[in-house]
C-alpha cells in the first residue's frame, strides 16, 4: 500500500520550534513522516508517497515525488515532552472534486472511501494512506484552478496537556 513519507513547506523553523518540534537541518518528524521547511513562501508546497517506483509528477496541480520505498522511521516521533502517535490527515483543496480524486486514483491507486457534505456547499472525500489519509476538500471557498496541499492534523498523546503546557503565547484558550 502507498503511504506518505514527506511533506515540503515553505516558512521558517522558528513557529514549528517554539510548539516542541525538534529539526535535524531542516527536517523534523511528524510521526513517521518527515516535515521539510525551505526558506520559500509559506505553506505545504509538495509531497513525497512511496508506491513503490521511483517518479515525479503531478497529482492534479500538486507536485509529487513518487519512491519505491520509504526511510522505516519509528510510528511515533516527540514533540516536546509528548509523542506524535500519527498524521491524522493531509489536506487538499480543489475546485474540481472528481478530476482531483480521480488523478489521486491514478496516480496513487487509491478509491474514494467515503463522502461527506458538510453544509453549505463544502463537500468532503477521503483517500487512505497506509499512514494517513488524505482528505480533498471542495467548495465554494475554493477560487482557484486545480488542487493544492493546505494542511496537516497530527495526533497527540494528549492534546490538552501539551496544549496548556505552551501557554498563553502560543495557544490562547
């Protein structure tokens, strides 16, 4: 099964820092994917997904690193004193549901688990990792051509506790 192995952000390691992440040169780990950060214009600009063969390409606008196998780091990594237990999901938007789950299946080979309409206009399809799952995410909101990476849910050993441990600077009640 395909599963991710990186993501390429553009930003600085200052914020990722200050909420525990811990860089070797300009990588950290989020659970067993990497987190690269280039000195680029913010946001998630490109993935790397092991299937097995080595390629690049482009899954419906976002540029993909395709490798035949991945680095084996442990299923969770630290943040701070707590422990990243998995990417929950990677988010991408689109302006075309169909034509960017569709270049995900090709690509990927992964189906449409499921659908969800969430309300006014925006609907929802999930495609499943080995170690996440990507969400695609259309709607009105949506006012560009083609699909774009624009986040990341990690899962934590105990959200509340490592909440309040950042205090009042970084994540205000």
């Amino acid at each position: 099964m395909s599963r991710l192995v990186a993501l390429h952000a553009g930003g600085s390691r200052e914020p990722w820092q200050k909420l525990g992440f811990s860089f070797t040169g300009n990588s950290c780990l989020l659970a067993d994917v990497d987190l690269t950060i280039a000195d680029e214009p913010l946001g998630l600009h490109f993935w790397t997904i092991d299937v097995g063969i080595d390629d690049v390409c482009d899954i419906d606008g976002i540029p993909t690193t395709l490798v035949s196998a991945s680095p084996g780091h442990p299923a969770t990594s630290r943040i701070g004193s707590h422990t990243i237990t998995g990417l929950d999901h990677v988010v991408v938007n689109t302006d075309n549901l169909d034509r960017t789950c569709a270049a995900i299946e090709a690509v990927l080979g992964l189906d449409v688990r499921r659908e969800r309409e969430v309300g006014n206009g925006v609907v929802q399809r999930f495609h499943k990792l080995d170690n996440t799952i990507i969400e695609v995410v259309t709607g009105p909101h949506i006012t560009t051509v083609g699909a774009s990476l624009w986040g990341m849910v990690a899962s934590i050993d105990d959200l509340f506790e490592y909440c309040e441990s950042l205090g009042d600077d970084i994540a205000s009640p």
